[in-house]
C-alpha cells in the first residue's frame, strides 16, 4: 500500500509576532526604569546642593552651630563666679591662646597640661582639633571632669613630692644630672625623684608642642607642689619624640613662688624665657639630640 508523506508545516510569522511583543515589553519597562531612576537621582541631587548651598551661605542653620566643646566652654565661662581665686588673668590666658592658635595653624597640634583648672574646658575648646591630656593629682577630679565631659582626655597622678623637700630635691637632682635625672631620657625608666613616670606609657611618644604648668598644688608644703611638673616638662621638650622636631613651649603659672622659679630657672632655664605676663612665664625650650649626651639642662648653671 502506497503511503502518503505528510508533512508538519511550521508558521515562523506567528511566534516571532509573539515574540517580538514580549521583547518590546521588556524594553519598554526598562526605559521606563531608566527613565524613573535618572528623574529621581536628578530631583534629589538638585535637592542636596540646594542644601548645602544653604547651610554653606551666611545665617544658614548648619554655620550657627558651635562645636560642642565651645559650647561647654562657652556655659561654663557665663556661669562661674568671676572673683574665683586660682584664675588667670585676661592677658595671661590670651597668651595661651595665641600660642596654641599659632600651633594649629601649623597642623594638628599637641598639648599637655599639668593640673585641672578654670581654664581647662577653653584649654581644650581651643585646641579642639588637636589633642590635649590633662595630668591632675586628684583621681576624683580627673573622674568628674570625664564623668561631665566624656571628650576629656585627663589622667591622675599620686605626686611622691612635696613642696617642703623644695632644696632637698634640688640637691638630688644636682647628685643624679649624669644619671638619673639628665635632661634627655625616657622618664618610663627613670628613677630621679622629680620625674613623673607612672603614665600611660603612650603619653611619653608624644611630640608636645605646648605644654602647660598650673598644677598640682602648692600652697602649703605639704602640698606636692609643681616641681616634678616642671621636671617633666623639660625633659619632655628636650627628649621630644616622634618627628616632633621643633621646639616646645613651655608656660609655668604663679611664676613667682619659689618652687616654681627655682625649678623652671634649673629645667626650663633663663636663655629660653620668651616673656612674664602677671603670673604666667612662657619659656621655649629647643630638643637635644637623644645621642647627645649633655647632662646639663642650661648653658649656664645656676
């Protein structure tokens, strides 16, 4: 029996008709996408520079807001009873603060201070954009001041000194200058009665650039008094550290009772006076090379 081929015929027409309609959907809802994303970014774009443009301006809302610190600074001044003792004067703490403004000028800038004062919230307002540690005989002081002000960078010593041993102290340093109390030397390590070696062992890998005496106490011999401060603060400048290079200003308050202008003529000494303004002196002390091996802090010995 003779059969028939048959055959299957195929209508491509048909399914590319099909598919060419789906195909064009898809593209359609892609442009639409496209179309709605660039609207937006555009939109809000425009928005963010309007913004900026605004707080940028004079009297937008962004350029009245004070840095915090300045504004602690700021309630703290407006509110403290102006006849309080211990302050500095209005051109003593004018002189700080056109040291530390010539120092951030330069870069970030480094400074210590030795004791917790009036003046501490502007010390730190001031220098705002550098780092500034605060050293104070008495942990509560240094556990409140943290505890109110969280930015605060503070640490507390126990001073072994007291403001009695004054000419006993001197006579140690005299004995121990090419030992234990040379002018340049890691204080972690040192054994001299007037160093101060019980801080963080970071704090001495800083490069001080200021550095500021107005503390501890020393009303009373009893009290610790400022010698081992103003100790440090020598070596410190002289043994600068870290790339620091330049020299240290070094400011000591109340210049005028004995401790303080016995020991900053032996450690800071007379050639690196700047000025006296009232009770502030302002000494700036060059580095000595850490090969060197000087035991004397001044050219001339008192």
């Amino acid at each position: 029996m003779k059969t028939t081929a048959k055959f299957i015929v195929l209508h491509p027409s048909v399914y590319k008709t099909a598919g060419g309609t789906a195909h064009r959907g898809w593209i359609a809802v892609f442009l639409l996408l496209f179309f709605f994303t660039f609207s937006f970014t555009l939109i809000t774009t425009r928005n963010a520079a309007a913004r900026t443009t605004a707080s940028a301006a004079p009297g937008g809302a962004n350029s009245q807001l004070l840095p915090k610190p300045v504004a602690d600074a700021l309630l703290h001044y407006a509110t403290a009873n102006a006849t309080a003792s211990g302050r500095m004067s209005t051109a003593e703490t004018e002189k700080m603060a056109s040291v530390l403004r010539r120092c951030a000028a330069g870069g970030a800038c480094n400074l210590l201070v030795f004791g917790l004062t009036h003046e501490t919230l502007l010390w730190s307002s001031l220098n705002h954009n550098g780092r500034t540690v605060f050293v104070d005989e008495s942990a509560h002081s240094v556990s409140e001041i943290e505890r109110k002000h969280p930015s605060i960078e503070a640490y507390d010593v126990q001073f072994t000194t007291r403001s009695g041993e004054l000419q006993h102290l001197i006579g140690h340093y005299r004995r121990e200058k090419s030992n234990q109390c040379r002018p340049v030397q890691n204080l972690l390590f040192s054994d001299c009665k007037l160093s101060i070696n019980d801080l963080p062992n970071h704090i001495y890998d800083v490069p001080w650039d200021v550095v500021l005496v107005d503390g501890p106490s020393g009303y009373s011999a009893a009290s610790p008094g400022r010698m081992a401060a103003i100790f440090t603060a020598g070596v410190l400048a002289r043994s600068k550290s870290g790339g620091g290079g330049g020299a240290t200003h070094v400011f000591v308050h109340e210049i005028e009772r004995e401790a303080e202008r016995v020991c900053s003529e032996e450690f800071l000494c007379r050639e690196n006076l700047v000025e006296t303004i009232h009770s502030l002196a302002h000494f700036v002390v060059p580095k000595i090379d850490v090969h060197s091996n000087k035991i004397d802090f001044c050219l001339k010995s008192i």
